[in-house]
C-alpha cells in the first residue's frame, strides 16, 4: 500500500464512491494534514452551500466564524485529532452564504502504516433545529425560574402579612376573652338571663375567632421554618387522657359518647403541647361532624418496634371518596352537612405529626364515619 498522501484510489473505490455520493444528510469530506479539503460529498455541498469546484484546494477553516479563527480553533482541532485518533465539537459554523448553523462535527485522523498522520476524515451533521429547541428549553426554564422566585416571594410576604395580621388580632382577642371571663366570673354581678345568654354566644364566637387566629399563626410559622418542637418523653396515656377529659362536656351537650379504649401506656419523643394540639384538632373535628347518639373512639397501638400509633373513630357523616388526601390541605372543606370552620385544623395537624418524624392519614365511609389515624416516635 502507497504510504503517501491520503487517496481515494482504491480497489473499492467505485462501492466507496457510490456510498460516498449517496449521503446527502451529512457533510464529509476529507483534508490533507494541514487542513486542505481533498473531496466533497453532496452532502456537504447542500449543507454549506459550496460545489465541489468551489472548496476543493481550499482550508477548512473558511466554514468556522472568525472569532474562531482568530483564537485557532480549527487547527487546534486537527492536533487534537492527530494526538488522540478522533475528536468531537459542537459550535457555530457558517455557510457561503453567510449563515450560521449548529454543527456537531467528528474528525478522524487517518495514519500510515508508520502511525504518521496523512489525512483527516471530517463528518458534519447540522444540528441547528435541536440547538433551536434547547435554547428555548433553556429560555422557558429561566422564566419558570423567575417566576418561581417572584412566587415565593409573594408566598412570603403572604406568611409576614398573615403572621403581623394574626399579631395584632390576638391582643384585642385576648383582652376580649378576660373580660367576658371576669362577667361570668361575677366581677359586675349577677348576669339577667337574656345577658347571660348573649354573653355565652359571645365567648363561644371569641374562642373560634382566637382557634382561627392560632391557626394561622401556626401555619405562618410552619411555612416560614420557625416551628420549634420542645421534644420530651410523653406519656401517650397521659396525653388522650388529659385532651378526651376536656371534650367530655362539650360531647355530653352533644348526645355523642366519647372514651379512650385499649390506650397503650407507652412513652413518646414529643412535644406534648404539640402533640395535645394535634388530637385537639382532631377531636374537635369529630364533635362537629358526628351527630347526637353518636360515638367517638380514641386508641392507640404499638406499630413495629418504634413507632406508636393513635386514632380517633367517629360514627359521623363520613368523608366522600376521592377527598382523603385532601383533607389536609389548607383551606380545603370535602363537602358535608357540616359547612364551618377555616379548613386549617387537619392541614397544621399534618405539619405538627411530621415535623415529630410521624404520619398522618385518614380511612372514611361515607356516611358511615371516619378514622384519623397519625404516628409518633417511640421514646429511646
């Protein structure tokens, strides 16, 4: 075999031209070691708009812009090609007319039997439409992006706004509630009937309003990373003891029997304020959704070897299907007989039992009842 420059003269040369001359969706062509393009394939002619006449004898480098030209990128590459046996590129490229396109461009280094460099085989494919596709990918994600952060920006100076507005409400309340407390308590005497009947519907629609307002700030401070949990070993006998004692007179005004059953008396990693708050929550919303002659069941069970679980089964109207997960969203109220409340009781409950590590859930007949069930860590 001749050891000289790179030829097409070979006993396949009519197969290698006919297959040479057939692909028209990629430019190849080859060059001398320093560049000078030796043949020319219609596919290149078609992708850079030279004929054959036009190139041959020609660099290569006259298809690169002259920035890159300038910085010597194109004979960068070929000494790239002749160190490691091939190289690949993608960049702006520019045809005769002027125009530039997306190329992603392979060149081979071809040796002689001495492993000297003779020649260079240059593929071309003209990837601009794709380019054109990321790029606008590229552009619509940054404008989620700002968008995204404009946002949480609103999302946060909703948290402040709700936080410094549930603030300044919770002082009035609270003043409000001391006072009605001191009427009750007699500080102005005996209260006639019809003021005494007033009186209560006042002190009932005081402590929703301060429920709500407590509400929110515990969301403001969920949302804004600032709930602190004071984590202690807790009695969960204790804990359903303590919160089911405080709802027996509200359930006996409402007809509705209310027990703890089977409590297991095992001790919990918990903030028991929280976790009270949490079993509050969802008593309160069994009381409102069971109705009179009705029960509620409070239970709780070893789950695993770390874990304990506590439910709360009501005979009430029940949650209609496809409203189970959400239930714990904010401001969310499944449809029912029942229509009061903000809808954040069962959403803080969820943020309260994970922020503890636990799980919260709920399984619901329509119409036949409902039964939250939340876990909490076992104590070390």
């Amino acid at each position: 075999m001749d050891d000289g420059p790179f030829s097409l003269a070979t006993d396949n040369a009519d197969v290698f031209r006919l297959l040479f001359e057939s692909i028209q969706d990629y430019a190849i062509f080859m060059m001398t070691p320093e560049g000078i393009v030796t043949t020319w394939n219609p596919g290149a002619e078609m992708m850079k708009g030279y004929k054959a006449d036009e190139i041959l004898g020609q660099c290569f480098s006259r298809f690169y812009l002259p920035s890159d030209i300038e910085a010597g990128k194109p004979h960068m590459l070929l000494s790239h090609a002749a160190q490691a046996g091939r190289v690949t590129d993608e960049g702006w490229r520019v045809r005769k007319d002027g125009t530039n396109f997306w190329a992603s461009i392979v060149i081979t280094a071809l040796y002689n039997r001495k492993g000297e460099v003779q020649g260079y085989a240059k593929i071309t494919q003209d990837m601009t439409e794709r380019k054109q596709m990321e790029d606008d990918l590229h552009d619509t994600l940054f404008l989620l992006e700002q968008a995204n952060k404009k946002l949480e920006e609103v999302d946060y100076l909703k948290t402040l706004s709700i936080s410094v507005a549930t603030h300044e409400l919770r002082s009035p309340l609270t003043a409000i509630k001391a006072y009605l407390d001191n009427l009750f308590e007699g500080v102005a005497g005996e209260l006639p009937e019809k003021v005494f009947y007033y009186l209560t519907r006042i002190r009932h629609n005081t402590d929703r309003v301060i429920r709500l307002v407590n509400m929110l700030l515990d969301i403001s401070r969920i949302e804004a990373g600032h709930m602190q949990l004071e984590l202690d070993t807790v009695s969960v006998y204790e804990v359903i003891t303590d919160v089911v004692r405080d709802f027996e007179c509200m359930a006996r005004n409402k007809e509705i029997t209310i027990y703890a059953s089977a409590i297991l008396d095992a001790p919990v990693r918990a903030d028991r304020q929280r976790v009270e708050q949490v079993l509050h929550n969802l008593l309160h919303n069994a009381l409102k959704f069971t109705p009179p002659r009705g029960e509620i069941v409070v239970q709780s069970a070893l789950t695993g070897n770390d874990k304990v679980t506590i439910t709360i089964a009501d005979t009430g109207c029940g949650i209609p299907a496809g409203h189970e997960e959400k239930v714990f969203l904010k401001f969310h109220r499944a449809p029912s007989p029942v229509q009061e409340g903000a809808g954040l009781g069962l959403a803080v409950s969820k943020s309260l039992v994970e922020l503890h590590g636990g799980n919260i859930w709920v399984e619901s007949e329509l119409g036949r009842g409902s039964k939250f069930s939340f876990t909490l860590p076992l104590a070390a």
